[in-house]
C-alpha cells in the first residue's frame, strides 16, 4: 500500500469518545498531570473509583431531576440482573467511598482527588463528548469558608500553571436548608404564571432551580425577572458566602458574581462556582463545582459537609489550544540511539538503559534500519541528542553524539557519554 493512503477498518472508536495519541497525547497528559498536580500540592490524597456503580447511588446522590439521570446516563443490568450505571460524576463515588471505608473516622476534612473517563450519553459536538475526562478533588466533614476557597484556588492554580489566562471564575451562593424552601416556594409561584410546556412545568415542580438552567430563548425571555436565591439568603448563608469572597480575594483570585448560575447536579448548597472561557464557543464550562451540605447523610452517612470541583480535561485542552499555550513538549524521547551493526546495538541498548535509569528518555532504532531511515526516525522522535555508533567507533571506544537542532556532531568517550548526557539534559 503506498505511503499516506489511509487505511479503511473493520472498527472504529465509538461515536463521540475522543481518543489522544503521540504526538498530541502529550498535551493531553500535561493538563491531566497539570491540574493533578496542584490538588496534589494542597494535600488531597488520590481515590481510584469504580468506572461503574450502583445506579441507585447517582439516581439519590445526582438528583433524579437532573438531565444527567433523567436522560444521559449508561445504565444496564449486570449478567446479576443488578441495575449498574458507567459514572457520569465523580463526587457520589468519593462520598460513598467516604462512607463504605470509615474515612471519615480518621479526621476531617478527609480530603481527595481522582482523576479518569465519565460517561454521560448527550449529543457530541466540539468539547461535549460521550466519555469525557476529569479530575476532581473532595473536601469532606468541615464546614469552613476557606476550604471553600481553597478549592477554588486550587482549580485557579492548576489553569494557571498551564499558562491560561483567558478563562473566568463565577460563582453564587446556592443557600441552605433555612432559606431555600421559602426561595422554592417563592420561585415555584413565580414559575406557574408562565407560559412553559409541560415537562417544563413538571420540572419545576420537582426541582424549580432546574428551570432556570434552560437554555431555550423563548424560556429564558420569561425568566428575567425571575427571583434570584442570591437575595433571599439566610443569615448563616449570606455570611458564609461573604466570608468565601473575603478568602478568594486575599488569595489574589478573580471571580465574578452570577446569581443565575445554575449547576446541573442537585446536591449543591451555598458556594455554587464555574470556570469559564470564552473561546471554546457554546461549551464555555472548562470546570466547577460547589459545596454539597446534605450529600453524604443522603448516601447513608454522617450528616457531614463537602466540597469539590471537576475540572474537565478535554475542554482544558481545548482551551490550551484556543489560547496557543502550550507548555508541553510532544518529544517522545530526548535522546536516541542510531546503531550501525550487530556489536553497536549491544552497547547502544546497555547505554540506553544506563540512562533511562538516570532519568533520561531514549529510544532506539530497531530493525537493522540504515543510517538515513534511522536518523529520520531520530528526528520524528523529537529527541535533542542522536548516538550514533559504528564499527570504527566501537574500535574507537567513541560514539557520535549529534546535536538534531543544530546537526553539529562530535566524538564522546563511550565511558563517559551518559555522564555527559545527563549533564546537558538537566
């Protein structure tokens, strides 16, 4: 088959899954490790979940209100005939992890980060796929203003780290159990003399908040003088959510105060936050979250307080690209071995592994390839550094070391060339 002729399969990746491979999984590892790393600094240990659970845990936990258990979850019986579901969230799998192993016996917050696919059926489109990537971090058992901050500034850290710049904080106070009954009858009155269709109307009246997250146009005309929860706080809540700001702004975080915003999981109370930005189109979200008071007594525990964000990594790599930022290197290899003949690939596989042990990224050209097709593949791989042993070389006791930015090219000591090596990749 001639080269660059596209090969036709038997198979394909499912419809709206995104797969990431070299060179451009590079920037997909840089952000997922990015936004892991700063949970990480901040002292939120890792929790491997389940890729599947009960369905029972998302239909109580998420709110059986909400698109993503109405309309979007993968749900199947098991060969058990057990009703299991592919996670669409991560945070009912931390609180019921919280719970099953006494986590929170062990001092509080109990504080954790995960990171890995979730499933949600929805139409794909740009930055809106079917298995999309996360991660996210818990805080659970402490009702404190500043481990709210912290968290925000800990998704803050992570953008920032990867050189964003064009992205936005907003956030609300999504109440408490003093002031939201009153705020839903107030708002449910206000929704029952509009003119909305009647799955519309049974949505208020399940859940009324949901209502003001539709995004129809002819919807949205009416709800403008809709009543807003962020007026009708209780006292508790109103100094909660000041104290949040007062935290957020000692820390140097930017936010933006939007008393629509609505989270599309039922369990949040008080802080209710976004990050958005701007140049990934409709699907601005690049991540969020909230504090989630009543979550884990729901789920059979302790009637303990939470808070969380996911951040996904798909729309965080899509909006690397829109800004140009890229902080990563798609260099599978720093360093790569060119062996010409049996008695050079022998010593250029123990020096490979010499500086692999030191830290050092090498690949080597397998298959008895001559010198031109080996150093083209020297050069796709992206290393810095080309080592390039013959038979005179061997006699020589020197191998070729050949700078592929620059193609200068001199003779090294064999004894010597991974201590050099090292010392001019560090």
């Amino acid at each position: 088959m001639q080269e660059g002729v596209q090969r036709a399969s038997a198979f394909a990746a499912p419809k709206g899954v995104p797969e990431y491979y070299p060179p451009e999984s590079a920037g997909f590892v840089h952000v997922r490790d990015t936004l892991a790393g700063a949970a990480e600094r901040a002292g939120y240990g890792y929790v491997e979940l389940p890729i599947f659970e009960d369905t029972g845990l998302f239909a109580r936990g998420v709110g059986e209100s909400t698109d993503v258990v109405s309309k979007e979850m993968y749900t199947f019986a098991d060969r058990g005939d057990r009703s299991v579901t592919l996670r669409p969230e991560g945070t009912a799998g931390v609180v019921r992890s919280v719970i099953e192993h006494n986590l929170d016996r062990a001092g509080l917050p109990v504080k954790l980060r995960y990171a890995g696919p979730f499933f949600r059926y929805e139409r794909p489109q740009a930055g809106r796929y079917r298995q999309l990537q996360q991660v996210g971090v818990e805080a659970v058992g402490v009702d404190d203003p500043a481990l709210d901050a912290e968290v925000i500034a800990v998704a803050d850290e992570g953008f920032k780290a990867l050189g964003l710049t064009g992205y936005r904080l907003e956030l609300t106070s999504l109440g408490d159990a003093e002031c939201r009954p009153a705020y839903r009858e107030r708002l449910q009155e206000f929704l029952a003399g509009l003119d909305l269709d009647e799955p519309t109307r049974a949505r208020a009246r399940i859940n009324p908040l949901r209502v003001l997250d539709d995004k129809r146009p002819q919807v949205r005309r009416q709800l403008e003088d809709a009543p807003l929860l962020l007026d009708h706080l209780s006292a508790a809540s109103a100094e909660h959510h000041a104290a949040v700001l007062a935290h957020l702004e000692d820390l140097g975080v930017a936010y933006t105060i939007n008393p629509r915003m609505v989270r599309g999981l039922d369990y949040y109370t008080k802080t209710t936050f976004e990050f958005v930005h701007d140049g990934l189109g409709a699907q601005s979200g690049i991540g969020g979250g909230g504090r989630y008071d009543g979550l884990m007594e729901t789920l059979g525990g302790q009637p303990l307080s939470g808070v969380g964000f996911g951040i996904g990594v798909d729309r965080t790599l899509l909006a690397c690209r829109a800004e140009g930022v890229q902080p990563w290197s798609e260099a599978r290899a720093e360093v790569f071995g060119v062996p010409l003949g049996d008695a050079a690939k022998r010593r250029l596989v123990v020096i490979a592994a010499e500086l692999r042990r030191a830290g050092v990224r090498v690949d080597l050209a397998y298959g008895g390839r001559g010198l031109k097709g080996a150093m083209k593949s020297a050069d796709r791989s992206g290393a810095r550094f080309a080592l390039v042993l013959g038979e005179r070389d061997l006699e020589a006791g020197t191998v070729g070391v050949k700078d592929l930015a620059s193609g200068d090219q001199r003779a090294v000591p064999l004894d010597s060339v991974v201590t050099e090596l090292v010392a001019k990749l560090a």
